[in-house]
C-alpha cells in the first residue's frame, strides 16, 4: 500500500492488489487482511466494499509499531530472468534494502525489467511478513555505480579468485575492532556474473578504499547462490538475525 494507514482509515486497493484480494484470496468483505506501507507499521484491515476496479480496506488496529531494515545493499551482476526472479524474492526475504544489478565484464543479461523485479519484491515481502519492499534500481554499468559511490558505505565484494579471507572472519573481525551494533551502518554486497569478475575488474575493486574482499569457501558457487550465501552470512553476524521470528496467524472471524 502506497497511502498513510491509521485506526479506521479506508484505503483503495489498486487493479492487481484488489484482483489478488478477490479472485486469488478469493475474500469476501469483512474479511481480514494485513497492510503495510514502509511507513506505519502492520495494520490488521478488513474488507468493506467492491468498487469497480477498486476494493476499499478499512484499517483497524496496528499489530507492529514501523522498524529501521538494516542499510544492506545487493549490488549484482545482472541475470537471465528466472535466476533473478528467484534472486529478488530470496534476497527480499534477506532483509535487503536496495538492489542493484550492474554490467560487468563477463554479464551475460544486459537487461532488467524494474516493473517485474518490484512486483516479485512485494509478494516477497508479503509472504515473510517485511513492513517495507527492496527498491529496485536500474541497471548500470559496475563502473558508473562504484565511480558514483555514497561516502561512508562499505562494500564486501566476493572474490572468487582465492584472494579474499573467509567472509566470517572478516565481518566477525569487523564487528569486534570497531565495536559495531547489529545492524548498524551502511553497508553493501557486490556479486559477480556467473563467469566471474575480469583480472581488470578485480584489480580495480582491491583498490578502492571502501571496499573489501571476502571469500565464500572452497567451492564455485552459482552467481544467486554466491549473493544469498554472503547475505546470510552478513545478517548472521552484523544484520538482525540476532532478533527472534514473530508469526501470528491472520484472526478469523467465529
């Protein structure tokens, strides 16, 4: 939901939402539902009325006050549609706040549909019970996003080529030397494409003073395996996964 939710406030389900409501969910009005917006929280809703192409909501009761995602970014060599279709729901079940696909030496995709990667994050998102959706960017080239970096944000990039040390120890190192709160900071993840990063590539990442290499282990993994392994890893140590799982059923109606 896009429009501000609050006690007895009705909101307008759009053309594919009220679609999902009504012939999927198959509800009938008066029938329970949860919302989210990013902004205020979960809301327990319930159907009122069809309106055409619309179906109206009426918001009742907030089960969950609004939380801060950690600052995560997955910058990533852009894939065929099926490996990021499973990509962009696994990594918005990670807790990831922003995707970037990029262009590097050896992508094979060249294109992304930013539409469908969204859609496939709101329904990730719905399903895992998140309050807020992964904004999803653009594809770029990886040397326009790293010459264009934010300042302050660090960047783990996973270096097949054996130089990086073990993930673990690096973010285990990091936490401890600099006393970092769980998380806390702006951090990112750049993945490469399933043939790797260019000698060129690599040489320009170990180069950069915000970046640092890490490794994923002794086997070659597949390009979406590599990203939601090193994601796991960083909630593991630095993320939320220090907090505990929270799942309710939807109340029904005696």
């Amino acid at each position: 939901m896009e429009a501000d939710l609050g006690a007895q406030a009705s909101v307008a389900a759009g053309g594919d939402q009220s679609h999902y409501l009504r012939h999927v969910l198959r509800l009938e009005p008066g029938g329970a539902v949860i919302l989210f917006n990013g902004r205020d929280g979960e809301w327990l809703a319930h159907l009122q009325s069809d309106s055409g192409a619309e179906t109206m909501i009426k918001a009742v009761e907030r089960l969950r006050p609004q939380v801060t995602s950690p600052d995560l970014w997955l910058v990533f060599a852009a894939l065929k549609r099926s490996r990021l279709d499973f990509l962009a729901e696994k990594v918005t079940e990670l807790g990831v706040a922003e995707l970037r696909p990029v262009i590097t030496r050896h992508t094979m995709a060249r294109r992304v549909n930013v539409a469908h990667l969204r859609a496939r994050c709101v329904s990730a998102a719905q399903q895992s019970e998140r309050m807020n959706v992964p904004l999803v960017h653009a594809v770029e080239k990886l040397k326009s996003v790293l010459e264009n970096w934010p300042h302050g944000r660090r960047l783990l990039f996973c270096d097949e080529s054996g130089e990086g040390p073990p993930i673990a120890e690096v973010l285990t190192d990091l936490r401890q030397r600099h006393s970092l709160p769980r998380g806390g900071g702006q951090w990112a993840m750049l993945t490469g494409p399933e043939g790797g990063f260019s000698p060129t590539e690599l040489d320009a990442l170990h180069k950069l003073p915000f970046a640092m290499a890490v490794g994923l282990g002794p086997r070659v993994l597949r390009a979406d395996t590599a990203a939601l392994a090193a994601l796991a890893c960083w909630q593991a140590i630095l993320g939320d996964w220090h907090e505990r799982c929270r799942f309710e059923p939807l109340p029904t109606e005696d």
